[in-house]
C-alpha cells in the first residue's frame, strides 16, 4: 500500500516560466529545502507546467485532488500562495473542501502560512482576497485594453477566427482566406430560398446551426461587436451590407412566419429509448404526425447516435395522450394536502434555547465577578449547547421550509391539472417544459421522466 506523503505543488504559467524565483527547478529547489529542514522523507511533487492559476483545471492538480480523497497525502506545500491558485473562491475550496476533510495541512512558504494555526487560517483569508484581487485587476486592465482595441478597429485576438477569416496577427486584424466564397455563396443560397439544413449540405458544413450562425455573424461587413456595441473594423468585408441585411429580414420574417414555431406539445422533448438520439415531429399523410428517431433520418447527421436504430415510428397524438393521461392522472391522484408533516417539529425546543441563553448570560455575569477557570470550561461547554440547539432550529426551520414549498409544488400541479382543458396550446406547452424533463419511446412503451 502507497504510504502517505507530502504533496510538493508547483505551478507555472506560459508568461512566468522563466521569470526569476517561479521557474520549475526554482521552485523545486526551495520545497526540497523545506522538506529537509522538517526531516520529511516522504514527498511527492505535483508539476502543472504552463497552466494559468484562474482555475484548477489542471492535470496535476487534479491528481493531487484524486490523491488528497484517497488518503495519500499528508501536507500540501506550495511556494507561493498564488501558485495554487489567483482565484479566491478556489483557493478557499481546497483548503476548505479538499485539504482540511482529510487531515492535510497546508503550508506556504513565501507567505510563512501553515494552516495547522489560528494565524495561519487568518492569513489565508487575507491572502486568498489579495490573490482574487489582482487576478481581477489584470482582468479590469485586459477587457480596458481590448475596448481600445476594437474601438479601433482591431480584431479581439487569436483564438478561432470567424469562418471565412484568418487572423494577421502582425497587423492585428482579419483577412479573408479560401472560405470567404462558401460564406458568400452561403448568402445567396439563403436569398433563393433555401433552407439552412440543405445549405449546409450543399457547402459541406457539419449542421445548419454553422449555416445560421454565419448568416447573422457581423464581421462578414465589416463590422467588430463587442460587449454589444458595434464597432467599424479594419478588415474586408465579405459581403456587401445590402446582402447582409437582406438576409437579416428574410430571417425574420421566416422566424416569425406561421408555424415558424412549433405548436406540437412535445417539441424537443422526446427521446429514443433505443439510441438515445431526440425524436421529431413528421408529417405523415392525411392522419397526422409520427414520432420519428433523428438515427432513421438522414437530414441532420450530427443528430445520429445509432445508424442501424429499430424503434418504431409512433403516432404523435397517441403518444401526446398517453403522457397527458400520466401528467393529469398523477396530479389528481395526489393528496390534496398532508395532513401531518414527515417529521413534526419539536414544540419545546424555542424554549430549551432561550433557557440556554439565560444561563449563559448568568454565567458571564458570574465570570465577570470573578474570573475562575471552572466557570470558563462552564461558558464554553454551555455555548457549545446553545450552539447544538440553534443548529437543530436552523435545520428544523429548514425541513419545514422544504416541506412548504413541496406542498406548494404540488397544489399548483394540482390547479394546472385541473385547468388542463381550459388552456391554450401554448400555455399547454409551457405547463409541459416546466414540468418535464424528457419522454423516452421504446416500440410502444412511452416513459415520462418529471423534473424534480
């Protein structure tokens, strides 16, 4: 069995790797010392080498934190309290969450901080905010430079540039490369009327939404958006500005043309139970719809999770039924109201608290007359009580808290159930998406899964 050790962290970030005291060996060379100087043998050291300390989604990190649950570590020692993390909130939930539960300590070496004292724990609060602070303060000067920067002009960065473009990072702006005629032809298409799915099969893009999000992407004329301002860029437009807004209107008036959205019940919320893959509304002749799994169709291929898929097509307003019978049926069948609460609240314990208040305001008094250590063990040990007995309301007052808003869930299922006939379509559709999660149909089993 691996035997417990010291978990020796160092981090280094892609600007700081070689700056003076934070490079790799640096930092190895000064835990080392401190390990020798507390005569620990045992230690392991966990390396993250280019990784930014605004998270810890990190490997080592991660590591350390598997090893930290599984009982292998004894003491986390990390050079400088940033080298954890710059990020308040994380830092806190290691030492909190992670180190702590399990008995490690944690030692800093620049900020002399050992968790295993009340200074210690002090500092760490005061270090943690500073750390947050200036990691927010590069933050504040970052986006200050960047409205600079597309105020003139300028693209935001590298990255992933938009479709149709590359990045010059040397001038700081976008050039059109060997796409920008798809992006182009991607417009007219739309103009003659296409439909965003056929288009993206016919330009040899993955799905329509790349379709979409190109037709309404601004730097195609020109222009650079940030933080929802527009601002006129440097680089070459793609398309003219009478295409562009051509196409806006068109996608408008489709948006909002009859049917446009859809007034089936289900929309989006029904499953195979075979693949998993969603299920869509299609047309079927002269009776209506079918339930169809997006693994039989060939429209969406991205949408595919079984090529080779059985499940049966199901009629939609059969299925529809069946789910609205569960919904209703369910609601009605519950108890109106409960009549006792699942645990009953404890009437005497607002009294008992009050008593131990009394008695410790009696014995501070007493202490106060003359100061005698009994009396002191007597204070701590009854604010210990008093504070067993305030966390026992607090969790009472809770339960009941909890137990009220379920009633509450639960008269309001009752009153949708009961106005079911008297509703729009609409308002049916959202009485279903607030309350369900998913419909699974297997052949002709029809699962309803509800939100809890």
């Amino acid at each position: 069995m691996k035997r417990k050790h010291a978990a020796l962290y160092i981090r280094v970030s892609t600007d700081a790797q070689f700056e003076e005291g934070y490079s790799v060996e640096a930092q190895k060379d000064m835990l080392e010392g401190y390990c020798r100087s507390r005569g620990w043998r045992d230690y392991e050291f966990y390396i993250d080498g280019g990784f930014t300390g605004s998270n810890i989604d990190r490997p080592e990190m991660k590591r350390l934190i598997e090893d930290a649950g599984a009982g292998l570590i004894s003491q986390v020692v990390v050079y400088k309290l940033d080298r954890l993390s710059r990020s308040q909130k994380d830092t806190l939930y290691l030492i909190e969450d992670v180190f702590n539960p399990a008995g490690i300590g944690f030692t800093s070496l620049n900020e002399n901080m050992d968790t295993g004292t009340p200074m210690g724990r002090a500092m760490l609060g005061i270090m943690s905010a500073f750390a947050q602070l200036e990691r927010e303060t590069i933050r504040e000067r970052t986006r200050m430079g960047m409205k600079e920067r597309v105020r003139g002009g300028l693209w935001m960065g590298g990255g992933h540039p938009p479709f149709g473009y590359d990045y010059d990072s040397a001038r700081g702006v976008l050039v059109p490369n060997d796409d920008a005629p798809t992006v182009r032809r991607i417009y007219r298409l739309y103009l003659e009327g296409l439909s965003t799915a056929r288009i993206a099969e016919l330009t040899g893009l993955k799905h329509d939404k790349q379709v979409r999000d190109i037709l309404a992407r601004k730097s195609n004329i020109g222009l650079i958006e940030y933080n929802g301002v527009e601002y006129r860029g440097q680089h070459e437009p793609i398309v003219d500005e009478a295409t562009f807004r051509a196409a806006q209107e068109l996608r408008r008036r489709r948006s909002s043309a009859p049917g446009a959205a859809s007034q089936h019940l289900l929309t989006g919320l029904v499953y195979c139970g075979r693949c998993g893959a969603r299920m869509r509304y299609q047309k079927w002749g002269a009776r209506g719809y079918k339930l169809t799994c997006y693994s039989q169709q060939r429209s969406k291929r991205y949408l595919i999770r079984d090529e080779n898929c059985d499940n049966e097509k199901a009629w939609a307003d059969e299925v529809e039924a069946a789910v609205v019978e569960d919904f209703v049926g369910r609601a009605l069948a519950a108890p109106a109201q409960e009549e006792v609460p699942a645990s009953a609240p404890d009437e005497g314990l607002p009294g008992r608290i009050r008593e131990a208040e009394r008695r410790l305001k009696r014995l501070y008094a007493l202490y106060a007359a003359a100061e005698d250590e009994v009396l002191a063990g007597s204070i701590e040990e009854q604010r210990r009580r008093l504070d067993a007995l305030r966390e026992e309301a607090r969790r009472e007052q809770e339960a009941l808290d909890r137990e009220d808003r379920r009633q509450e869930k639960r008269e309001e299922i009752r009153r949708l159930a009961q106005a079911w006939e008297r509703m729009t379509t609409q308002e049916r559709r959202a009485v279903v998406r607030e309350l369900i999660e998913r419909v699974e149909l297997d052949g002709e089993t029809v699962s309803v899964f509800y939100r809890q």
